[in-house]
C-alpha cells in the first residue's frame, strides 16, 4: 500500500484509478516495446508509450 495503511479505501479517497492488474499491464507492455517512457494521462487516464522525453546528454559539450 502507498499509504502503509492496510484500510486505506482507495474507492473513498480517488474518484478512478487503475488497478495493480492494470498497471501490472502497462509495465509488461512498456518492457515489451522499444520505448523508454510509458505514460498515464491524466485527464483520460490512458496509458501510451513515448520516446524519451529529454535528448540523450551523450557529450556534455555545453558545460562550462
């Protein structure tokens, strides 16, 4: 439990959630694709796959 609370009531507390079976789901198909960001969006709360969301560093050439 994220609250450490065995009687936390995740119904009273958040109008809509996933369910650890839906999440469990996103992490297969995140590990299963080529991407590297998997993504829950939330006023729609549907989950995609992204490219990354900063550029590779690589060389740090812009540092001082």
């Amino acid at each position: 439990m994220a609250t450490d609370d065995a009687g936390y009531d995740y119904d009273a507390a958040f109008k809509r959630y996933h369910s650890s079976e839906e999440m469990a789901e996103f992490l297969l198909a995140l590990y299963d694709s080529d991407a590297c960001v998997g993504a829950v969006d939330r006023n729609s709360f549907e989950f995609s796959l992204q490219a990354p969301r900063f550029d590779y560093a690589g060389k740090r050439v812009n540092l001082r």
